[in-house]
C-alpha cells in the first residue's frame, strides 16, 4: 500500500505542482512558488534496477534464495541510501524505507 501511495504522491506532485507550475509561468501569470517534496528518490528505491522489487526478483530465481540474503543484499547496496533504514533491532532481521506518502 505505501508502495502504491508514493506512486500516486508522484503522480499528484507532477500533475498539480510541476506541470500547473509551468503553464503559470508560461501564461505569464502572477503566482508564489509553491516547494514540495519531491519523493522520485524514494521511487527510485524501489523500482529501478538493482532496487528493491529488483534484488526481490532476483533472490525468487535463485534456487537456495532466501530471506536473508535478500536482506544482506539490500543491506550492502542500499545501506547509504537517504531513505533506507537499515534496522539492526533483531539481528539485521528487518529493513525500512523513508517515505513521505
């Protein structure tokens, strides 16, 4: 569900700041600036290669494949990432991803 949520937060911040943003200036109307938060990193995350769903994908291939793998994997790709929480509460047992949606 928050996967789907940021996608749509993406897809509102496109639509309602980015695009509307432009065709103010375009038409030359008089307007403040609005600043969101821009969540592509976040998305970029998840879905672009060696993301989250495709490191998941992978680990599925593989024969022995297993959550912890998995994990481990994620951890030494993503670990510096500003919105991957590493979470260390049960033994490098869980991870988490920031998100603003």
């Amino acid at each position: 569900i928050n996967y789907a949520n940021e996608k749509l937060q993406k897809q509102f911040n496109t639509v309602i700041f980015e695009i509307e943003q432009k065709e103010y200036e375009k038409e030359g109307i008089d307007w403040s600036k609005i600043e969101f938060n821009d969540n592509q990193p976040c998305l970029d995350l998840i879905e672009k290669k060696m993301g989250i769903l495709s490191l998941l994908d992978e680990e599925c291939r593989f024969p022995r494949g297993s959550d912890k793998s998995f994990l481990t994997k994620l951890h030494q790709k993503h670990e510096k990432h500003a919105f991957y929480k590493k979470e260390n509460r049960t033994a490098h047992s869980m991870f988490g991803i920031s998100h603003y949606a």
